[in-house]
C-alpha cells in the first residue's frame, strides 16, 4: 500500500501502541498534523502552551508509567524549544521519541525560513538521532527510533523529517515493531564474587537509583534486601523504588540525604550499587566516599561500571534479573544474614534523625515545609503521582514523601530542570487515564513554565500545584549564606504575582494559605476539585534544606543546623 | 594513574553524522584525540574503520571503549 511520509508517522505511533502525543504545529509538521486529525479517534493530541512543555509531559508521561513519550514540533524554534526537555529526558535516561519536522530537504543548509540544524544540536543530549531525506527509508528509521528508545539504557531519539518527505508516497510495510536489542547476559562468576564479598560484609549497604525504577525491579530489590539484611538509602530518582512502609528503607542520600541514610551509608563496609550513576551530588568526595568500603556495583549500561568511582566488582545487566540471580544464589547456598548489631546501629540513627529534624515552631503561625508534605501525604493516595520543580521545595519532598509505590516521584535529578514540573505532572496524570497529580514547586520554577497552567485547565487535568513560596530562589540562596557570605545576589524575587488571580485568570482555582489550619481547608478543597487548583502556600524564605553536605565534602562535613 | 597513549580501532556504520559523533563523544566527555584517520572497509562499503590516537589513564581508556561501544553506529571499538 502506498502512504505519505506524514501517514507513516501516524500508522507507526498507532502500531507501537502511541495514544497519547504532546505537541505544538507548525508550518513544517502541517502534513503531520493533518494526519493526526484524520486519526482524530485514536489518538490523543495534548496541545501544550509550549514546545518545552509538551517535551516534559512526554518525559512525565513515561516516566509515570514507563510508556514511552511522544513529542512532536515544528522545525526551527519549534524544535529549538524542545532541547531542554530532551536533554532532561537524557540526563534521568526516559524512553522518548520526539519528533520535528524541517524544511523541505532542497532548502536544507541555505538558512532557510525556520531552518535549524536540530539533529546536530541534539547530537550530545539523545541515544540517537536522525534526519530521514528520503520517505523510502522513514518506517524503518521510525521503528528503530522506538526500538533504540526502549533499549538497555532508555533515553531520548529525536527524527527529523523534512517537509517534503511528508508529502512523498512509498510502499508502507505496516510498521511492524522492531524487538528490543538484547539485554547483556548477567555473567554467573560475577555474580559468585559478588556473593562472596555480601556474605562477608558487616555492614552491607544498598545503594539504588533511577535504574531500578526503570526496569521495574522494585521486589527483585525488596527481596534481596532482606535476605542480606541491609538498609537501603537511594539516589533521588530511586526515591520511589522501595514502600517507606519496608523498615529497611531510610531515604535519600547524597547531598541532601537523610541524615540516617547519609549516616548508615558513610559507616558501610560494602556498598551495593544498584541502578546508579555515583554521581557527585550523590557521593562527595570521591576519595572520601570509597575509602575503607567495598563497592559493587550494578548496572545496565557498562560504561557507568568505573566511570564515576572504581569498584571491586561490577555486574553487567538487567537489574531485576541481576538482583534475582544473587539471591537465589545466596539462597541456593543457604544463606540467611541477621546483622544485629548493624542493625541497632542503624535503629540508633532513625532516632537520632527523628529527634534533631522533628519540626517544633509555633503551628499557627508558620508552616514548615515538611509539614507541608507531611499533610500532603494525608491526602494522596499509594500511587498517586508527585511531580516536583527544581530547589528546596524538592528536597524538602524528597526527603519528607513518604513514596510508597512505583514510578510516584517525578522529577528532573540530572539535569535539576526548574520548570519541568508542571508539564511533567500533566504528562503524568494523562498516562495514568487522567488520574489526579500533585506539583510540589517553587515561586522561582513555577514561573518558567506557568503557561502550562491553560494547557491543565483546557484538559480538565487534576492537578494540584503546591507552590512553596519563600519569595526567594531558595536553594541558590541557601548556598548564598553558606558559601558567599551572606551576599544574596538576585535571590530575592520581588514578585508581585497575584497567585489567585492568576489561577482565576487561566480557569483555575486559587487558594493563598498562611497556616496548618488554611493549608488543611484548600487541600480539602483541592483534592475534590476536577481540574487544576493552585495553592500558594507561604513559607520562610530563611527555612533551610537540612542536612546537607557541601560539595566535594564528606559526612565529617555534614551541616546540621 | 599514568597517562599513555594508545590507538584504537573503531568499525562503524557509513551514516549521517557518525563521524561527529565519534568526535563529539571526545569532546563532550573531556577526551583527547591526537591523530584520527577513517576509510572505508573493503569488503564492505556500507562500514568505516576509524582509526585514531588518544591518551589517558587506564580508567579513561576503559570509559572511551565502553563510552564508543554504547553508539548506536559503532560495531567494535577496539584498544590495538
Ligand atoms: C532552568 C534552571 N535555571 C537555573 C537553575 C539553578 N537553580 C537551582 S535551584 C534554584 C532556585 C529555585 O527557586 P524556587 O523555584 O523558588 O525554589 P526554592 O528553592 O525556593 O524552593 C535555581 C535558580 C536551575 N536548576 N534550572
Ligand atoms: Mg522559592
């Protein structure tokens, strides 16, 4: 059957199971676009307010439910508009296709009318990426950018097709999904290392990421975790990969981890890796970090095996299948671990953080940031979404959420993108069949990308967007105290932004709330209203992140107060 | 760890912008490239081989392999 370049894209989005695409027309997707309104009723159009928008409700989509995300704009400073959401989607490893159209291939390289040379500019932030000049090879280059998307490593694939070959004709094949390239077989001798240093160790750490969020491995984890006895503190993107119910999970490392997990990890005589980058938010000082301590290290992708801190041994694969083979191995060799006294050391420091971080002012007239997530969480549900920006309001969630469900926490950790949320929580309540969406963000990030607001509130979205409101970029500001003196160089944001009225303006609900008591009556609201509702919750804009390690620091560094 | 220099061999698929994407690989990860050269193989044209100098520690010769062997286009990186 002969079809159009532009009826390729449709039939190959409907074959991989796309419902749902986020976009923005243009002059050079018009043949798209003419498509996807024939294809009106099987696919879903979500018309964001801008092209960055729509780039981070396809990351928040697959990142809700590990669908992939589809993106589609126009060449030129439509697709300009999508680099930051790409290159968000690269850095926390999304699976994500997006799609430009470009000028007609005759005009390319003349610095035509809205010509730019995207595929070259994404090169650096995609798993791959393709400019198709011929409609012949457009199914193909359009089923391997799906297949590459979800592959080992998830990320972003962007396909640029120029205008013309929209509108050529070929013989279209049906689209027929590729299969996924092979995952690496988990090699058994690494495995047997690997098992001999867990049966040795003291005291065992679990370490785990974003990696085991993306391969689903969440009992494969629960499961080896107990059977070594280990408690388990998590990068940010991990937050989600264990219930806060599991007495074996304390939270957050890194820089603004918890203070028992920070504690418990640097105390390790073996950390476990599982689904992380070591990154150097997550480990300080290198040198400080690895001394005295064994690391194994698992992940899917070998090149991060070594690249950010040596290890003793590193397993290649599938994390779930990874984590299975050492348990049953542990388990084939009889194996039970009961650690006492690691234990009791690690009770100890639960305490220790309940009794240093337990919040104590006056209720009535401040609310504390935590407690803002504390009652939050009295209105969420398991598995209800929360989406965050970027700055204190998302390390007082990361730190404070109780997460108790998979794939709950959205949020941009590697790239730390201020204005991700909002379009990130749409994308997210949109793969999740419209299910309710909470936005923990910033008065500083919510102004990057508040437009989306309309795309909410056109939508019937629910989403309840938790502005913390200190009237301060707050997370610069604290590192202004205290690493610069005190020198607060345009922190201070002097808005006069009416949070009410400009809810109202847009169609939204809007409630400002000073204390427990307000907070408590818009939640209740919020959480019975259809679609977006807005609450400006005003906090102290000196309230800090607690604890927190300095950069290049280690746990002696740890700040306390 | 020392720095040496060392030459790899890098096979990979005749495609729009594989070269660049050798060289931004280098470059967006902070690695030398002293000599690069690239021709077809002749038994197949639809491939190149690269082949090309670098330096490095050992860790950093390791991270370029596995960083090269990650691109799509890239059949086999070699340390020769
Ligand atoms: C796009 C972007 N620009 C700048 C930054 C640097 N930055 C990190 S946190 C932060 C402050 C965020 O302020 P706000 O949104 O009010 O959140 P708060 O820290 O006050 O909770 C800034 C400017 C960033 N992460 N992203
Ligand atoms: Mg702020």
């Amino acid at each position: 059957m002969q079809i159009s370049g532009a009826e390729i894209v449709i039939q190959t989005f409907l074959s991989h199971g796309i419902k749902d695409i986020f976009g923005y027309p243009g002059g050079c997707v018009l043949n798209i676009y003419d498509e996807i309104y024939k294809a009106g009723d099987r696919i879903n159009h979500i018309l964001t307010c801008h092209e960055q928008g729509a780039a981070h409700a396809a990351d928040g989509y697959a990142r809700a439910t590990g669908k992939t995300g589809v993106v589609i704009a126009t060449s030129g400073p439509g697709a300009t508009n999508l680099v930051t959401g790409i290159a968000t989607a690269y850095l926390d490893s999304t699976p994500l296709v997006a799609i430009t159209g470009n000028v007609n291939s005759a005009l390319i390289g003349k610095d035509s009318f809205q010509e730019v040379d995207i595929s070259g500019i994404t090169m650096p932030i995609t798993k791959y990426n393709y400019i198709v000049k011929d409609v012949e090879e457009l199914e193909e280059t359009l089923c391997e950018a799906f297949r590459i998307a979800r592959s080992g490593r998830k990320g972003p694939v962007l396909v640029d097709i120029p205008k013309d070959v929209q509108v050529a004709s070929c013989e279209w094949h049906g689209s027929i999904p590729l299969p996924l390239f092979p995952l690496p077989e988990v090699s058994q001798s690494d495995i047997e290392e690997a098992v001999k240093l867990i049966k040795s160790a003291k005291r065992p750490f679990i370490y785990a990421g974003g990696g085991v969020v993306s391969a689903e491995a969440e009992s494969a984890l629960e499961r080896f975790a107990t059977l070594i006895d280990a408690p388990a503190g998590f990068s940010m993107m991990g937050l989600s990969a264990m219930d806060y119910r599991n007495p074996k999970k304390l939270g957050m490392t890194g820089m603004h981890g918890v203070y028992a997990a920070s504690i418990a990890q640097s105390e390790a005589d073996l950390i476990i890796g599982v689904g992380v980058r070591f990154s150097d938010r997550a480990t300080g000082n290198i040198r400080k970090y690895t001394e005295n301590v064994k690391i194994i290290h698992i992940d899917i992708d070998r090149a991060e095996i070594g690249k950010n801190v040596t290890v003793d041994i590193g397993i290649v694969g599938d994390i779930g299948e990874t984590l299975t083979a050492l348990s049953d191995t542990l388990q084939a060799e009889n194996f039970s671990q009961h650690l006492p006294q690691w234990e009791e050391r690690v009770k100890f420091l639960k305490a220790a953080q309940k009794r240093l971080f337990d919040d104590t002012a006056d209720r009535e007239r401040d609310i504390l940031p935590t407690r803002i997530i504390q009652m939050l969480r009295e209105y969420t549900e398991d598995d209800t979404p929360i989406a965050t920006d970027v700055g204190q309001h998302q390390m007082w969630t990361a730190m404070n959420y109780d997460f108790a469900a998979h794939r709950t926490f959205i949020t941009s950790g590697g790239l730390g993108t201020m204005g991700f949320g909002l379009g990130a929580a749409i994308g997210a309540s949109v793969s999740r069949d419209g299910k309710r969406t909470v936005l923990v963000t910033g008065d500083g990030g919510f102004h990057m990308n508040l437009n989306e607001l309309a795309t909410a509130v056109t939508y019937k979205i629910p989403v309840v967007i938790v502005i913390m409101n200190n009237g301060v970029l707050g997370l610069v500001r604290q590192w202004q105290r205290q690493f610069y003196g005190e020198r607060f160089s345009h922190t201070t944001l002097h808005r006069a932004t009416d949070y009410v009225k400009l809810a109202e303006a847009f169609g939204a609900e809007g409630f400002t709330v000073q204390n427990e008591t307000e907070l408590k009556t818009a939640f209740d609201k919020a959480f019975n209203t259809d679609g977006p509702v807005v609450i400006d919750c005003h906090i102290d804009p000196d309230a800090k992140v607690l604890p927190m390690i300095p950069p290049g620091g280690s746990i002696e560094d740890l700040i306390l107060r | 760890m020392e720095s040496e220099n060392f030459t790899m061999s890098v096979v990979l698929r005749n495609r729009y912008g594989t070269l660049m994407r050798v060289t931004s690989l280098f470059s967006k990860r902070g690695y030398n490239i002293n000599t690069l050269s690239v021709a077809p193989l002749a038994e197949n044209n639809d491939y190149s081989r690269i082949i090309l100098t670098s330096n490095g520690d050992k860790c950093v010769k390791e991270q370029i392999q596995r960083q090269l062997e990650k691109l799509v286009d890239v059949c086999e990186a070699k340390i020769i």
